[in-house]
C-alpha cells in the first residue's frame, strides 16, 4: 500500500513515465531487455545525447540502472521498481471504485426517500 510519505518517490515515477519518449524507452527495455544507448537509439528520431537525457531522468526515478561493460554503458528496466507504478494505480483504481459504490449507494438511497 502506498502511504503519503511515499507520494514524493511516487511522483517522481510517474514524472519518468510521464514523457512519450521515455514510455518508448521502457517499451523497447520491457521488450528486447537490457541494451545500450546505440541499440536503444536504432531506428529512433532520437539523438543518443537525447536518449542520454531521458535515461539519467530515469535513474533518478529508480526506473532503470546502468552497468558499465568495456566502453559500453548497459541500461536495464527495474522491473520492481515499475511494479510498484503498477500497484500504486491499483490502489487508486479499488479507491475509486469504492468512492463510485458510495456514491451510488447515496443516490439510491436519495430516491428511496
């Protein structure tokens, strides 16, 4: 369950996926698994100094991680750390659903009377 205290880690995740770029980039992690910048910048209209960019914001977020290999800089998906966007927007989901019966129940009960 996600606290208040946690809203500022959270926002930071949502901030990261909150960019059409950076949702392409966790598509391409999710799909082909760990690469580097050259192969995440193949076929893309984005410079690798961009893709750079998007990826340190990333970091910062705990979305990704980087390993160094030789002259190489691998860039893996923390498949933990999107889980936990997952839950979160579960738990607002069932939040909702149960102000929606609330609501519902209310007004039902307003026409009965």
């Amino acid at each position: 369950m996600v606290t208040t205290e946690d809203l500022p880690d959270s926002a930071l995740l949502f901030a990261a996926l909150g960019d059409e770029t950076r949702l392409r980039l966790v598509s391409r992690l999710c799909d082909d698994g760990p690469m580097s910048i050259t192969h995440l910048t193949t076929g893309s209209q984005v410079t690798r100094q961009a893709v750079t960019k998007h990826l340190r914001v990333m970091e910062q977020a705990r979305l990704v991680q980087s390993t160094r290999h030789g002259r190489e800089i691998i860039w893996r998906l923390d498949q933990e750390r999107l889980g936990e966007a997952r839950r979160y927007l579960d738990q607002i989901s069932h939040q909702w659903d149960a102000a929606l019966g609330r609501l519902k129940a209310l007004v039902e009960k307003a026409e009965t009377t």
